[in-house]
C-alpha cells in the first residue's frame, strides 16, 4: 500500500501528470529551483521543438486531408480528425502567447 498523501481527490489522481509538467517546464520558464541560464536555455529549446513538432504532425494531417480524400465519406472523416487535433495545436499556441514573459 502506498504511503499517505496531503493531496486528495483530483489533484492525487493528476499528480504525476502535474510533476510531468513541473519538469518538463513546457513555457513555465519561471517556476523552477534551479534556474541556471543554461538549464533555461535548454527549456525554451524544448519549448520551442515540442511547438515545432506539433505544427508539423499537424500540417502532415491537413496535406493528407487535401492530398488522400477521394469521396465524401473519406473527406468527412479527415475533416473531423483535423478538428479533433486542432485543439491540442489551439491550447499550445494560446498558452505560449499568453503565459507570462
């Protein structure tokens, strides 16, 4: 059995989703111990390849939604999946202009 906790509820059953976030630092350059220029370079560098990567997986779908959607069926499905990643690209995009410089 795991030791006690002083979290409950919804934050004990995110917390190591929460920690993820913690370490990985994604645009959260302030909130860190160790805060050396160097390990903040290499934050924003994460940072910046995660987003580009993102942005590439997600032109990927939308050149196959236009490039590989014969019918009517096929376009539906590729539109409704474009939609689905949309708002991971949407939430990053808007947390990186609007966190805190």
């Amino acid at each position: 059995m795991e030791g006690k906790s002083k979290y409950r509820g919804l934050v004990q059953d995110l917390w190591p989703n929460i920690k993820l976030m913690q370490v990985s630092g994604l645009y959260l350059l302030e909130y860190h111990e160790n805060d050396t220029p160097s390990l903040r370079t290499m934050r924003k560098m994460y940072s910046y390849m995660h987003t580009a990567l993102l942005l590439l997986g997600f032109a990927s779908i939308i050149l196959y939604l236009f490039f590989e959607s014969y019918d009517v069926d096929d376009y539906a499905a590729h539109t409704v999946t474009v939609l689905y990643f949309f708002h991971s690209v949407t939430r990053t995009l808007w947390f990186m202009m609007n966190v805190k410089k």
